[in-house]
C-alpha cells in the first residue's frame, strides 16, 4: 500500500510540471482572447518556436542557457507582434471567422517555416540545473520540473503585478471588458491588441523553452501543446487567468494518473475528451460565469 | 435554383461525362479528389452559410471509411448497407460534438472538432487489434451493380475498372453538389445566409439559429463519411495517413482558396488545389508554407475566394474598357 501511494504521488509531482506548461499556454489564449475576442490557433505554435529556438540557441550558436531562453522569447515575442501587424491590423471590420483564418494561416506558416529550417527531426537538450533528482520523503522530483513550476509562478506574479499596477496593464484590461468604451476614454485598443499579440508570444515560448528538456520538440509539437492549452483555459473559463493556472494544473495531474494507471497509449486523448465535456456540461468553464461570458464576443 | 446555376451544372455534368477521355493515364489521381470535392462542399456549406469552421472534417471521413470497411470485411454485409450505416454513425457523432458547441455563441467548434480529430487519430494509431494501427486495414468489398444471383455487371474496383469508379466518385459529389444548391435556395438556405450577414437580427426576426448550424454541421458530416466510403470501397487499403488532420487543414484550404461564399468556389477550390499539389508534389516540404502564405494572402486579398474574385476582376476589366472606348468616341465625335 505504501508503494501504492509513492506511485501516485510520483505520478502528480510529473503531472504538476506538465500542468504548469498547460497553465502558460493558456494564459497565452486567454490574454489573446481578452483583447481581441478570438481565439489565436498560432498560440501551440510560439510554444514550439520557443523550444525550438532555444536548443537551436544553446547547442548551434553556444550561448549559455538563460541567453538562449531570453533571445528564444524575445524573438518569439517579435513575430507574434509581426503575425499581428501584417495579418490582423490592416483589416477594416472583419469578422471573427476571418480572424479566425488568419490564425490557422499564420500557423500553417510558422509551422512549415519550422520544417524548412530545423528539418523532421525531434531536438532535445539537457536539464538546465542538472539531472541529479531532488529526494523528498522517497519521491524523486527532477530538477527541471522544479525550474518550469518557478517559472510559471513567475510568469503569474509578473501578470498579475502588470494587470493590476501599471497603467499600461489596466487599460489592456479596460479594452477585455468592453473596447468600445476602452477607446471612447482614450485607450489606443490597436496598440492592446499588438501587445497582447505580443506577450502572449513570449509566455508560450517561455513555455516551449523550459520544457524542452522534459518533452522534447520537434516541428509539429505546436499543435498538441495548444490544444492541451486551450482544454485548460475552457475548463477554467476563456478569459480567467487565475483559473488557468488551476485547470491546467488539474488537466495534467488526470493526465498523469491516466497514463500511469490505465494506458499510456490514451494519455493524450483524455485532456481533448475532458474538453469535450466541459463544452457539452458547462461551456462556461469550472469557474467561469455564463451571464458574463455571454456579454462577449467569441 | 437560377438560370446559372443550372448551366453550370449542366457543364458541369459534361466535363464528367467527357473526362475520362480527356485526362487518359492521369485519371486515377482524380478519384480521390472527387471524394475531396465531396467533403469541401460540405465543409463550404458549414464555413460559407452558417459562418462556422470545422478543423476535424478528416475524422469524419476517417468514420465512414473505417466503419464501412470494417463492417463489409468482418460481418461480410454489403457495402450498399455499410455506406448508409456508417453515414448514419457520422451524423450520430457529430451531433454529439457539434451540439454542445454551436449551442454557444461563437466558434468552440473550431477547438471541439480539433480535439475530436486527434482523439480519432489516436484511436486509429491505437486500437491495433481493430484498424490494424499504422499499417492499416485491408479496404471494403468494392461496390457492384447488377441482377441479384447472377454475376455483378459493374464492379466498382480501381484496379479493375478505374473509369466506373472516377464515374461513381464524381457522380456522387455532383449529387452532393446538387443538393448544396438546393439547399441554398431553400427556405434553410435564406435563414442560413440571415445568419451568416447578422445573427442578432436573424434570432430576432425568429430564426432558430443553433438549430440551422447543427443541421449544417451534421450534413457536412455526412459528406465526409460519404467520401470515406466511397474511398474505402474503391481502394484497397486504409491507412491513418490518409485521415489525418492534414486533410483536414487541406480542405480549409481548398474551400477559402475556391471561395465560401459560393458552393462552387468549393469544387473550383478543389479541382486547382488538389492539381497543385499534384503537379508540384516534388516540393512537398514546402507545402505547410505555401498553404499558410495562400491562406493568408486570399483572406486578406481576395476573401471572395478565386471563383467569385475573377468574377469581378474580368467585370471590372469589361468595364474599363467599354468606358475606355465610349469616352474615344465622345472624343471624336
């Protein structure tokens, strides 16, 4: 029995990492969506850039890993500002489904430019701190997993200092309630929707960057990730960062006991099926408000 | 229907007829493509008319092929029961996954038939003992025609009688097509378009909005498990890479490229992406480039897609210069 429960809690401790990725990405979608009301198909593609460019980064050009993670994020950062600049601003009045397009093309295009340069192949990179486990009371937590739950927790505290301290921060916010109004009292929404577009680039590459050593990478990886990034973000609610984080969290934690304890072979299928049930039970999300939801757009 | 859309299926109808004629060796390339032709439609029916997008048509092309050839191998039925059954089955599933999205305001059924499209491929990746993993399964008996009892008169077979199944494929699209007309020109169809120019005064004036784009969504269903049959019927062995999300990427493609605000721009879409590709297949590690830069590009550029955008370029042209001409004469005189 005590096996029993060792197994489990070495299966949540690996979940947990997994989980918080799930949680970056789709705070990715939700910051998107709070600003422009779409839902941004290209969000599983900035996780792969930034892996990608990370190992690319370290191994090709040498540089040393945290000089790796910032250039991957700052260049990643800069094409989704650019995906937005040249596809979505010069549009007079589209509709969603346009928006919508414009997304899955931008996704097909990062996703072959990623085949073209870096070919077929899986890239993988070692752990950032070492690969000697940390032992807590016979359950062995990886180094790295420590390193992606830290950065998640960055990433929320910075957002949650950025939305709710800085001018900047609250008219992004003022333009998710209503952007009609946002722009009557003088907030440049164009210039909310490049930085959302912008920031929510960085976190997903930031994302893609500290798991690489966990779950490797290769081109096609983008559209995995987001789909489990946009299971999290419907089972918490589009729009709610906070529970993001925890329906990410609970989303791979299923995840993890699935795999460990039914069939791995399933393992991927149980976040897009708990996605299909959470639409079909409660579209609003765990923690979402229907009433409110329904004010929106998408 | 108007006066135009009866000429263009009537020359339509002629281009069929006289294919096989014309096109000679390449004629086995375009079976598969009429079983595309078939899903565009559909899927230009659900983007064009009730303004909704579907990412996982492939996972309902995946049903009815597998569905029907799994039912006319190991239960031995015909394949003119198997293809309505699995129809049957597709309609069934989608209604389950299309419900629950398009009840909600928005487009979750560009996510839930995404995520219904991966679930399916790892069904078929997984579950070897019965789609037989990634090698595959051997296809359904071909479909035949012919007195019961006595030897069949038509065996709709690729390697045997590659004309009679170009024939069936496309007659089946041109049905399909047929009905997409119709439809359009119905009292659905107005409502459907109602939809797509405004929701909010549709559902005011009384149009059961969620109602009409389940209908549509389910239909296209059923065009993609149509197509599967067909395909699985035809040729021999299935396959995962034939269903998976590419195809589906590929008719998003297709239908923007043609054009969605006409069901024809779907069958022109078709017939230039799918020679494309075709034709340019040396360049296969290009293709994820070119289909996002071309989607990007028509949306932005042309959003009536390429049927309806050389419509207005020639009238456009016709017009400048008759007005060219008019204004010499006024000149001279």
């Amino acid at each position: 029995m005590p096996d029993m429960l060792e197994r489990v809690l070495q299966l949540l401790v690996s979940g947990l990492a997994v989980g918080s990725i799930y949680a970056m990405v789709a705070i990715g979608y939700n910051i998107i969506y709070n600003a422009t009301g779409i839902i941004n198909l290209a969000q599983g593609e900035f996780v792969m850039l930034g892996g990608m460019l990370t190992v690319w980064g370290a191994t090709r050009w040498g540089l040393p890993v945290p000089v790796a993670i910032l250039t991957a994020v700052c260049l990643v950062t800069l094409i989704g500002v650019t995906l937005e600049r040249l596809t979505i601003r010069p549009l007079r009045n589209p509709t969603v489904l346009t928006l919508l397009i414009l997304t899955i093309g931008g996704s097909f295009l990062l996703k072959g430019a990623a085949m073209l340069i870096w070919g077929k192949n899986v890239y993988y990179m070692p752990a950032f701190l070492g690969t000697e486990p940390i032992r807590f009371a016979r359950v062995a937590i990886e180094r790295q997993e420590v390193f992606v739950w830290v950065s998640l927790a960055v990433v929320t505290v910075a957002l949650t200092l950025f939305f709710n301290h800085t001018l900047t921060g609250k008219a992004m916010r003022a333009c998710s309630y209503n952007r009609v109004a946002a722009r009557l009292v003088g907030i440049n929404s164009r210039l909310m929707v490049m930085l959302a577009f912008g920031l929510s680039a960085g976190i997903g590459a930031l994302a893609g960057a500290v798991v690489v050593p966990i779950t490797n990478m290769e081109y096609s990886s983008g559209s995995m990730f987001g789909l489990k990034g946009f299971s999290a973000a419907v089972l918490g609610g589009l729009g709610n960062n906070t529970a993001a984080v925890v329906a990410g969290i609970a989303l791979a934690l299923i995840e993890s006991l699935v795999a460990g304890f039914v069939d791995s072979t399933y393992k991927d299928a149980v976040a897009l099926s708990v996605l299909l049930i959470v639409l079909f039970v409660r579209p609003s999300g765990l923690f979402g408000n229907a009433a409110l939801n329904r004010l929106k757009e998408f | 229907m108007g006066r135009s859309n009866l000429i263009g299926l009537c020359l339509f109808a002629l281009c069929i007829a006289l294919a096989p004629v014309a096109l000679g060796n390449t004629l086995y390339q375009f079976i598969p493509l009429g079983a595309l032709a078939l899903m565009a439609i559909g899927l230009s029916l659900l983007m064009g008319y009730a303004g909704q997008i579907s990412l996982g048509q492939s996972a309902f092309y995946a049903v009815g092929a597998y569905t029907s050839a799994l039912c006319s191998a190991k239960l031995g039925w015909s394949p003119w029961v198997t293809i309505p059954l699995s129809a049957v089955l597709a309609a069934g599933v989608a209604l389950l996954v299309g419900m629950p999205s398009l009840r909600l305001r928005g487009h979750y059924l560009a996510m839930a038939t995404l995520a219904f499209g991966e679930i399916v491929r790892i069904v078929l990746d997984g579950w070897i003992t019965l789609t037989g993993g990634s090698s595959g399964i051997r296809g359904g008996a071909p479909l035949t025609v012919g007195w019961p009892g006595s030897q069949p008169l038509v065996v709709f077979n690729t390697l045997t009688n590659e004309r009679a199944v170009f024939y069936l494929v496309w007659t089946v699209a041109f049905l399909g097509l047929v009905l997409a007309l119709n439809l359009i020109h119905s009292r659905v169809g107005r409502a459907l378009r109602a939809i797509h120019d405004g929701e909010e005064a549709a559902v005011v004036l009384g149009v059961p909005t969620a109602r009409y784009k389940i209908q549509i969504f389910v239909l296209s269903a059923v065009y993609a498990s149509l197509a599967g049959s067909l395909y699985a019927h035809s040729f021999s062995y299935l396959t995962p890479d034939e269903f998976g999300s590419a195809k589906s990427i590929l008719l998003v493609v297709m239908v923007v490229v043609g054009g969605m605000r006409t069901v024809w721009g779907a069958v022109v879409g078709t017939l230039l992406m799918g020679s494309l590709t075709e034709w340019l297949s040396w360049m296969e590690n290009y293709w994820l480039v070119v289909y996002g830069v071309v989607l990007l590009v028509i949306t932005m550029f042309v959003p009536q897609g390429i049927l309806l955008g050389a419509g207005d370029f020639s009238r456009w042209l016709y017009r400048k210069i008759v007005r060219k001409k008019q204004s010499g004469e006024i000149k001279v005189s």
